[in-house]
C-alpha cells in the first residue's frame, strides 16, 4: 500500500484481510480469547495472537494501522485519548527522573500540565522556548542536554508552525527524542516523520474521527518506539476501546476530503475576516501575513493549510469576547475541534484556562482572541453566521 495516494489510502488502510473480507472491520467487544491448548495461549502471550483487550483487539489494531499507513510509520499505537497518547510518546523517549525536556512555549493548556504537574513531579524538568526561534531552541537543547524536544505542528491557539526537519536535526544532534503533536494538520496535511520526526501523535477525537463521536488518542512511531509505547498503553490501561476505535476507523475513511474542504472553508473566513475593520488580526497559515507564510507553503505542500482559524476582536474584553460568541447561531461553542461542524472557542475560559491573565498575555492570547474550527457548511453559510454576531456587536 506504500505505493497508494493518501486518499486511497484513507479508504483503504486497515481494513482485515481475511476472506471474504467483511466490507467493515468488525467490532470485536470480547474482553478475553480462548485457546485450545495451553501451548496455543503461551505462544499468544508470547505475540502470537489476540488473548486479552487490554493487550490487543483485532479492531483496535486495524485503526492502529490505518493510522500508522496515514503517516507512513513502522507502527502505531492507539490510547484511550489525546493525553494519555502524548503521555505514553513522552514515556516512550525514555524520560526518568533527572531528565529534562525542551517544549514550545505554545502548546495545549493541559499539555503544559502534564509536563509541570505530572512530569514535573516525578523529576522531569521541562524548558520552555520558543519553537519558531530555531536559535532559542539550538541553545535550549545544547544548554539543558534534553531527553526530548516536543513541539504542536501547528500551535494551539496562534497557529504557529513548526519547521520539524530543521527541529529534528537539532534534536538529533543533542541526541534527544523530536514528538510532534500533529493534531491539527492531520497526515492529511504533513507527515512529521517524513520530515525526521521521531513520534507524531494525534488526538485522534479531533480530525482523524471528524465526527465529535469518539474519543482516542495514538502514537505513530519508528520501530525502536513501539515497544515502549505498547508498554505505556498495556501497564497504564489507557488502552481504545473497540467501539471508539470502529467509528475512529470510519472517520479516517473520509480524512482526506474533509481536510480539503476545512481547509478551503478556513482560508474564505480567514480572508474574510482580514477585510473587516472590527477584526484586530486574523492567525491562519494560508495568509500571505502570516509571518511563516513561506514555512507554511513548503510543508503543506499545496494540500491545504487546515481548519483552523483565530484572530483578535477589535478592542475586545472578555465581555465582548462573549457576547460574539453567544450570538452565533450555526457555529457550537465547545472546547474541541476537527468535527464535520464549525465549532468556536475562547481560549481564556477553555484551553488556556489554568493560566494567569499576565501568562496568556505573554504568549500573545488575549481578551479578544477567538478560536475557530471551520467546518464543512457551506461557506456562505458560515461567513452568515460571523457577519450577524459581528454586525450585532456593532450595534450595542
């Protein structure tokens, strides 16, 4: 199948191989498997096959592989959501007490407490740079000597880009671990490990799934991680279910087509947004303001730059801030993304919750600043539904 488009690949990857081939992967709800004799389930516990879900369920491992053929990796491993995959690629670097890691200074809120209250109290110290700053993170990394260096493809919420080959050769270099959250591009969109990545894990709730049905996170890796990453999803428990991992299968079928019209919804309302005045700034790669603009076009590659867009309300407080929000009528306030449906966030009271007003402000997140997950509507219908909350905001 290496040989096969994405798109092919999407409908493709995964599926069993048995005959005849169920037109579906099924879903297998045992907790346990059977075997004639003794010596049948020591060669199982020894790999050989199937023996409890903990450890393996047939359509889990078809997702897994799916996941693994997407991003063009020795193996995946599936987890039971976003943070506990992010968890077990951290684990699967090797990480110990005394250990440090290099981080970019903008990930994910919770993210950042994993790494500070999780890590950070089993002795595992955490520097954070800025990871557009390829200098900033060639002297992190020479300066505390790091296990890993973790980085968001594309940053929550600014959307900032990471330039993973030239961050895997500084990695490497130090001879740390490079983990790459792709979540928001999706392998629709970049394939980390093409590009020297040695991790690149999803939140596979997100895009992968598309749907807001299911919750899942996975590892896609080269082979040295796979071991460890099957030992942090056995031992920890925080394994996929099969039932999330059928409709998570069933989501990456249509990845691809998807991830064209998020990005081609996206890339309108961010245009769209740029041309209004009570707009202070608009963050999406596809703009030619974007100040990596010219990163964003070499890794996307002309496959689109995603789904997602943010930009600052004019003179906005955190009461204005609501207000548009409130005033919606077809975009969902929630605190996810990567669903079929236009989804909107405020990362003071969701994503960014746990921080101070003085650390938001520090990394560029303010009172007016918006997140979008563009859907797949029409886009006239969401450009709509802006232009009524803007216009009513206006009129107060």
């Amino acid at each position: 199948m290496s040989t096969l488009h994405l798109d092919t690949l999407a409908v493709h990857a995964g599926e069993a191989e048995t005959r005849p081939r169920p037109s579906a992967t099924p879903i297998y709800t045992a907790s346990s498997y059977a075997y004639e004799t003794t010596d049948d389930l020591d060669a199982a516990f020894r790999g050989a096959g199937a023996f409890y879900s903990r450890n393996g369920n047939p359509t889990t491992e078809a997702f897994e592989n799916a996941c693994a053929a997407l991003e063009g990796a020795d193996g995946a491993v599936a987890f039971g959501s976003g943070m506990a995959a992010l968890h077990g690629a951290l684990f699967a670097a090797g990480l110990k007490a005394g250990d440090s890691i290099v981080a970019a200074r903008d990930l994910y809120g919770v993210t950042v407490r994993l790494l500070n209250e999780v890590l950070g109290a089993s002795g595992v110290s955490t520097v954070y740079v800025d990871s557009t700053d390829l200098d900033a993170v060639r002297a992190a990394v020479s300066g505390s000597g790091p296990k890993a260096l973790l980085v968001e493809s594309v940053s929550n919420p600014l959307l900032k880009l990471a330039n993973v080959a030239a961050l895997a050769e500084i990695a490497h270099a130090a001879g740390a671990t490079l983990i790459v959250d792709n979540t928001f591009a999706s392998p629709a969109l970049l394939q980390p490990l093409a590009l020297g990545a040695d991790m690149a894990m999803h939140s596979a709730t997100k895009y992968l799934g598309g749907h807001g049905d299911a919750l899942g996170g996975v590892v896609c890796a080269g082979a040295p991680f796979l071991k460890p990453l099957k030992t942090a999803s056995v031992v920890v428990g925080a394994v996929l279910a099969p039932f999330e991992a059928a409709f998570l299968l069933r989501g990456i079928k249509t990845l691809a087509l998807r991830m064209e019209r998020h990005s081609s919804n996206a890339l309108a309302v961010a245009q769209w947004l740029q041309s209004r005045a009570d707009i202070a700034r608009v963050y999406y790669p596809g703009l030619a303001s974007h100040p990596q603009a010219t990163l964003a076009a070499s890794l996307f590659g002309g496959r689109g730059f995603g789904g997602m867009v943010s930009f600052d309300l004019a003179r906005a407080d955190r009461a204005t801030a609501s207000r548009f929000i409130d005033g919606l009528k077809l975009a969902l306030p929630g605190p996810t993304l990567g669903d079929v449906e236009t989804l909107v966030m405020y990362p003071a009271i969701a994503s960014h919750r746990s921080f101070t007003a003085e650390q938001r402000a520090e990394l560029g997140i303010g009172d007016g600043l918006i997140r979008l997950s563009v859907g797949i509507e029409h886009p006239a219908d969401i450009l709509a539904d802006l232009e009524g909350s803007l216009n009513a905001l206006a009129h107060r």
